[in-house]
C-alpha cells in the first residue's frame, strides 16, 4: 500500500523547471541589471540593490524568457527587455511601499525604513527612467508602446486601489479590475513583449498576453488569500498587513457579503481601522474560513490559472511549454 | 531731461514675446495635455490637473515650441512631445513636493498636502508613464533616448541633492552638477528634440541643446537667490524653505566658504537644522548680503544666461530667436 501510494503520489507543482529552462538567458539578464543599476551616486545601486537582489523570483523577466523560448528566439534582444521589465517591477514596489508605510519584505527590512520614503521615491523614478532607456536600446517602438501602456495602467490599478483603502462593500468586479491594472498588466506585457522581438504574428502575441495576464490575476489572488492563512514566516511579510491597512481583497469581499449583520458590522469596524489588534486578526481569519472566503478565492485563481494553460494550448510541446503550465499550476498551489 | 531719460529706458526683459510666439501651439499642447490626463480613476485627473492648471509658465514645452519655430519646423509631432515634457516635469514636482515636505507651490497648496504623499507618488508615476506613452505616439526613438536619458539623469539629480542635504561645507562643483542633472537636464532635452522633430543636422541639436542647458543653469541660480532676497508673495512658495529645509544652494555655499568663524558656526548650526527661526533665516539673509553672496549668485546666473545666447547665435535672426533671448535675458533679470 505504501509503495503504490509513493507511487501514485504526483510531486507538488514547482517553479524550478522554469527557472532551469531560463537560467543561461537570467545570468545575461543579471548582467544587464547590475550594469544598469549603476550610477555615480552611491546611494542607487545601494538602495536599488537592497531590493533587486533581495531574494525575488525575477519572475516578471522569467516569463519574458519563457516564452521566447515557447517561440525559439534565437537572439538577445529579450535580455535588455527582461531586464527593462524588472526594474519596471522594481520601482513600483519601491514606491508602493512608501504608499502602504510597509517594514517588511520577502523577510528584509523595506528600503523606505532603511533610507527614508524620500530616497525610496527618488530611486524608483531612477529605475523607472532605466527601464526606458533599456527600452530604447532594445530599439522596438512596438515593445515600448507595449511596456509604457502597462506602466500607465499599473499607475491607475495602484491609484484606483488607494481610493478602494477602506471601502467595505467594494464590488468584486471592483477589486477584479484593480489587481489587472496592478499586477497581471505587467505580467501580460512580460509575455507579450517576447512574441514582438521574436517577430511572430499577433494571435501569438494575443496568446501570449492571455498567458500572462491570467496567470497574473490566478497569482495576485493567491497571494491576497495567503495573508488570511499564513504567518510572517512564509509570506515574507507581516501577517495581517492588509488586513490593517483596511484593503479590500476578495477573501474580505466575500466574507463581508456573506456575513450576518454582526459579521458585517465587525468588517466595517475593521476595514475603517477600528479593529486592529491581533485578536481582531485572528476573528477575521476565523470568518474568512467559516464563510468559505478563502477557498473560494482560490478557486478563482484556479479559474484563471486554468485560462493562461488554456491560452498557450496552441504553441509546440516542448520544454518551455510544459515549465509554463507548471509554473501556472504552483502559482495556484501556493496556499496549500 | 525727463523726456530723454524715458526715451533711454530700456524695457525690463519679459516673457511675453516668447508666450506670443508659441500662443497658437501652445493651445495645441494643451488640448494633447488635457486629452491624456484622462483616466477612468478620476483622483488621477483631479490631482495632476490641480498642478498643470495651477499657473506655471509652461516654460519647457515653450522652449520646446520656441525651438521649433527657430528651426522653421512646420510639422505637428512637436505638440505631443511638449506634452511630454510638460508631463515629465510635473511628475517631478509631485515627487519633489513629497520629498521635501512642500506645502505651498506657486501660491497654491500642494498636492500632497491636499490628497495625500501616496496619491502624489502614484499620480506622479502615472504621468511619467503617460509621457513616454506620448513619445512613442510622437514615432521618434531618439527622441525617446533624449527624454529617458534626461529622466533618469533628473532622477540621478535629486537622489544626489538629497545626499547633499545639510552638508555644510559642500563644493560649488557638487551644487553645479545637481542643478546641472535636476534643472537643466530638461531644459536642455526640451530644446534638442525640437532639432530632431525638425531633423535638423546634429550641429544645431547641440546648440539647442547648450541653449537649453545654460539657461536652465541660470534659471535655478536665479530661483535659489530669490530663496534669499524676496518673501513669500512674490515666490509663490514659503519664503526661506531651501534655508529651513538645509539645502546647500549656492548663496549659503558661498555665504559659509567666504563667512568667520562665528558666521561658518552659524550656517552649520542652521544647515544641520539647530537654527531655523524666522529671527536665523532673517541673520541668513543679512550674512548672505553682506557676503555679496546672493550677487555673486546672480553674476554666475548671468554668465549661463550669455552662454546661452550665444549658443544660438548662428541660427537666423528673426521673432524666435529674439524671443528665445529675450527669455534668458528675463530670467536672469527675475530677482530685481
């Protein structure tokens, strides 16, 4: 029974066959970024590097890698973009931690605490000004229609999402369209920028960005739900971060619409920052899983995770397909 | 006598010719400004419309037009890119506002203290992106170069300013190349890229360029002298900012270099924020007078603003050129 059960058991989805396919191409785009992050003021590869090589996935320029592999680009034109695609990723996340007054990241201290919300703006603009010129150099006005929409978008999903801060009762469909703008908008363009140099046609590029725009939904719901199942520990964060900072995701969408009125009252105290106390975590966490919040959430990045395989369906077995369907498939098993 | 002495009167410089030369454009500029402010998330509107229509002079994308009429431009791709610069500057200021703390700009209430740091970082992301969006409407890669490679030299600027920050004792050279990177940086790509709209042979780029840059040096000479000769009303910020705030401007560099040892104790005391009372801004103004700082500041603005002159010598005589003269002549005239 033992052995048969070993046998059946299918290994838990993992990143590392993507990060193997691409690993050659992310030591060229390793470079790149070193060498752009450099500056005669000290203070930006010091402060830029903090973050960058701060324990991320690079899973944004991953994906750009992928999926030029998914078309067999032979040449290196992706490296530059990749790269340019990170630093994009990288100056958001500088200046969305000044937004949320965030200490904490995968585990590290946030630059703002160590440099101050000043240095953490200005350093951002720098990486954001870089990606650009990395752009320029990559001499496509395709991709840097591509990449400069995405970041316009990603500016209003963070904008639209500061006006949601606190709105208990915000609809799904609400919530649906700030984390598009804010997190699969970017995934999208990692992949859609590929089939551009690659010079395929725009069903592929289409493909491409499905791929990616629904894996980057399918992701950023995994990663709302987790903060109402897990510790500090393995989110790298602190637990509860948006739960005090009264944010909207959809696990407290759901438990909110389908609370008692004595639940409802508790999320409203909660949402505008009258319930803050670990106690009051530990209650929202309880309601969460007694409404099913949290499971249900993850059956929808289920959903779309299932839409990014479904997208890439047409493209040519091989090993850079199979790393991206399972790639999906981790994103979606985060939680568990 | 009185007649003679009213026929010898010269004028006081002004802006006016240049405003008159570029007024149909400008119009132009606005309608692109206005159209791509738009967003669904109407704080974005709201936030940046409350800086762009706030009473600036325009004064890049009018050199950027300028420039266009100097070289006889008859195209239109140089509204959409003066939209782009005016977007670029505005995102700066956003993100200025919220690095030193502003409250007050050109008479009016900031943005940050109207809405927030947070909506002023996002909205100021959001126009950055929407200016490289409108660049690459505009079809030119160079001109995409010019303007990323100015963005990110700005950016560079201000991270150095900011590690300047309450240094007493720092080099005239240090405080000319933070000017030189956050200041003139734009000026000087505002009137390059007129040149390759134009395509125009790379001699005149340059000369625009140096136009630009030199004026840009003067303008910010001129704008931290008046930190120390005006007040409040006829600075449209609060009067001795840049002196409570510790920025090492050229008056206090000069002041500090050429001051006793009671007065360097003084600037120190004030520079590291221990003197910051009307009474020690009004000993600042006193010592910066006596030192002949604030006109020796002046003096430096007026040899950039003859530099600048000069670069455009060669191009035709004609409205432009003499408007574009005219407008350096006025802003080194602005503190009298």
């Amino acid at each position: 029974m033992t052995v048969t059960a070993t046998r059946l058991a299918k290994p838990a989805p993992s990143l590392d066959p993507m990060i193997r396919l691409v690993a050659n191409d992310m030591n060229a785009v390793n470079q790149v970024i070193v060498d752009r992050m450099r500056s005669e003021i000290p203070l930006i590869p010091q402060l830029a590097g903090h973050l960058i090589s701060g324990g991320g996935k690079r899973m944004r320029p991953m994906l750009t890698l992928a999926s030029a592999q998914l078309l067999g680009y032979q040449g290196t034109s992706h490296h530059v973009l990749a790269a340019a695609v990170e630093f994009i990723h990288t100056a958001t996340l500088l200046h969305d931690d000044v937004v949320d007054g965030s200490d904490l990241r995968r585990g590290r201290r946030t630059a703002n605490i160590i440099w101050g919300n000043p240095a953490s703006v200005l350093v951002g603009d720098f990486l954001f000004s870089r990606s650009f010129q990395l752009m320029v150099d990559a001499g496509s006005l395709k991709v840097l229609n591509i990449l400069s929409g995405a970041s316009a978008v990603i500016a209003e999903g963070e904008v639209n999402q500061l006006t949601a801060v606190r709105q208990v009762g915000l609809p799904e469909e609400r919530y649906l369209s700030i984390i598009d703008a804010k997190t699969a908008a970017l995934f999208a363009a990692a992949c859609r920028i590929a089939a551009v140099v690659a010079e395929r046609p725009e069903a592929e590029e289409l493909a491409l960005e499905a791929y990616g725009r629904n894996l980057g939904i399918a992701f950023q719901l995994i990663d709302d739900a987790i903060d109402y199942v897990s510790d500090a520990g393995t989110m790298g964060k602190d637990a509860g971060d948006d739960f005090r900072e009264g944010k909207m995701t959809l696990p407290v969408i759901l438990a909110y619409a389908r609370g008692n009125e004595e639940e409802r009252t508790f999320w409203k105290d909660a949402v505008e920052g009258r319930r803050t106390s670990d106690e009051d975590f530990a209650h929202a966490i309880a309601l969460v899983r007694k409404s099913r919040a949290v499971d249900d959430t993850m059956a929808r990045a289920r959903h779309y995770g299932g839409l990014a395989i479904e997208a890439i369906r047409g493209f040519a077995d091989g090993p850079a397909k199979a790393a991206m369907i399972e790639a999906v498939e981790f994103a979606v098993a985060r939680a568990y």
